[in-house]
C-alpha cells in the first residue's frame, strides 16, 4: 500500500505540535497548581545564575518598580543576612533556571496579580522573617483569611508604608472599614490624628492574645496607658476586673469616653432590680437618677475604690 509523503509529513507536524503544546505550555498559562509545582521542582534544582541581579537587569533595569528596590533594605547588600547580599533577586523570586532565555520558565511573582496563592507567597517571606514577631503567624486570622505579605508590605521601595506611622492606619483600614467609621466617631483614641496607631495595641502577624493584641487580655493592653484603672482596689467593679470592652468599645463610640451605650442604660444591663437602678429615668432627665452623668453622679469611682466606705463606688 502506497502513503503519499505529504501525509506522513504532516502526521509528524502533528505529533510534534502536540508533544510541544503538552510539554512546554507557555508558564503564563499554567495553573495554580501547576505553576506551584514547577516552581518547587526550580527550587530543588537549584540553578541559580551566577551573575545575580546583573542578569535580572540585563531585562528588567527599565521598569521604576524594579530599580525602586535598591532604595530600600531588601537592595542593600549590608547587612549580610540582607537578600542583596545573597542570592540577590532570586533570594525572593526563585532560581533563575531558563527564565532570560525567552522567559521559558516561570519565577516567583507577588500581589494581587501572581497567581501562586498567599500561603506559597508568604511562604518565601517567612523563610528570613521567622523571628519571635512572627511565632503566632500561622494561627493568626491574617493568615487563616490568606492574607499575603505583600497586601499590607511594599518591598520595593524607599519605605515601607505600612512601617510608617503616619500611614499605617490607612493601610489597616483599608480592609477593616467598620474600625475606621468607629475611630472617627466623637470619642475615640487619637488614632484619626495619627496619634496612635493600630499596631499600638494589635500585632498584625498575631499573638498569644485575643484579637492578636500585643498583651496576652484586653485589659493589660489597656493598662499600658491606663495604669490608674489597674488596682488593686479594696472594692472592686466585677465588669472591669472581667474586661474592659464589657462597657467599652476601643475603636470609637457616639458616647462619651468610648462607652457602649449611655448611663443609666449600661449600668442597667447588670443592675436591674435594686430599687433606683431600675427606675424609668424622666424625660427632662433632670433628677438625680438621670440629670448630668446619670448614675456616675453618686457612683463616681466606676472602676474601683479603696476608701474604707467606698463599697457603692460612691467615693
């Protein structure tokens, strides 16, 4: 049986388009999963170049983004733990391997645009910053919500943002919204003024504590600045001695001093039934129950006393 050369010729182009369309897919194309998997077969591979950033540059020394990375402490070379002072860009981005050569293979991308997921970003990030500061980090919500490194830290910079104190702030609230209506209600910590700041009380990279507060309660994180409200005291206010958000709200209140509802209405969340307590305050407010601040009038010593006749935390 006669088979014309033409069709032998183009059976071969064929198999060979198909072998090349299965072996070598373009890496902008792979998938998560996929492009995760070549990456952890570069790394054990390990073919680094041997002219380091020179050989990222020879490509990327156009793009601002890139050169801006000499202007912070990830493109210095001192001091010797930096990774400029390494293996320089691929410290971060992964062994070189065939990537200058017609970007044949893929390199480590970050942000919002890689498709590698957070945990494999950050897991390049934490293989230097693995210091104390970040021994809650995998318990951390930040990190149970896959939250990457670089969506609050920029690394390719003069400054990091987020390291500043002046914009730290904004970069917390841009994700937690309904922090940032509460710091701007009529009482609240100066942090609108940038006076304080989030990371003040809260540890981004999580904690020992509740709510990755830097202290292990709310209570001793409070008492780093309110130290007068600490005790001991010889008659004690169970809700303060239990947590002080029991009556406040941190972040910011339409009431005075922080609190969560307005005098009598929060002393009357526990005090129900002891004569006055419980009475209807007038409309007027202007009796001794309801007038001016309310309960506080007599029980002025709210958190606590140590006068000998001080059990109603009246004096």
């Amino acid at each position: 049986m006669r088979i014309r050369v033409s069709n032998i010729v183009y059976g071969i182009a064929t198999l060979v388009l198909f072998s090349f369309s299965i072996q070598a897919v373009p890496w902008e194309g792979l998938t998560s999963e996929r492009l995760r998997l070549e990456l952890e077969t570069k790394f054990s591979e390990g073919q680094y170049s041997k002219k380091g950033a020179d050989s990222c540059l020879m490509c990327h020394k156009k793009n601002a983004t890139v050169m801006a990375l000499f202007d912070g402490v990830h493109g210095q070379d001192s001091p010797a733990n930096s990774p400029m002072a390494g293996l320089q860009c691929e410290a971060c981005h992964g062994p070189l391997g065939k990537h200058n050569k017609g970007g044949k293979e893929s390199m480590i991308a970050f942000g919002k645009e890689s498709k590698l997921d957070a945990a494999s970003q950050n897991s390049t990030c934490l293989g230097c910053h693995n210091d104390p500061k970040q021994m809650a980090w995998h318990s951390s919500s930040h990190n149970l919500d896959e939250v990457a490194c670089v969506d609050c830290h920029k690394i390719h910079t003069a400054k990091d943002p987020v390291m500043d104190k002046l914009s730290v702030n904004d970069i917390c609230t841009s994700c937690h919204a309904e922090v940032k209506a509460a710091m701007n209600k009529r009482s609240s910590h100066p942090m609108q003024w940038d006076q304080m700041t989030c990371i003040d009380c809260h540890n981004p990279h999580g904690s020992m504590g509740e709510s990755a507060l830097n202290q292990l309660t709310v209570n001793d994180t409070c008492y780093r600045c309110h130290a007068e409200k600490r005790g001991p005291f010889l008659w004690e206010h169970e809700p303060v001695v239990e947590n002080c958000s029991t009556c406040h709200n941190p972040h910011g209140s339409i009431n005075s001093t922080l609190l969560k509802s307005r005098a009598p209405l929060l002393c009357q969340q526990c005090h129900m039934d002891d004569g006055h307590a419980s009475r209807v305050v007038p409309q007027d407010g202007q009796d001794a129950f309801g007038g001016g601040k309310s309960c506080l009038n007599c029980h002025s010593q709210i958190h606590g006393s140590n006068h000998p006749a001080g059990s109603k935390l009246q004096r």
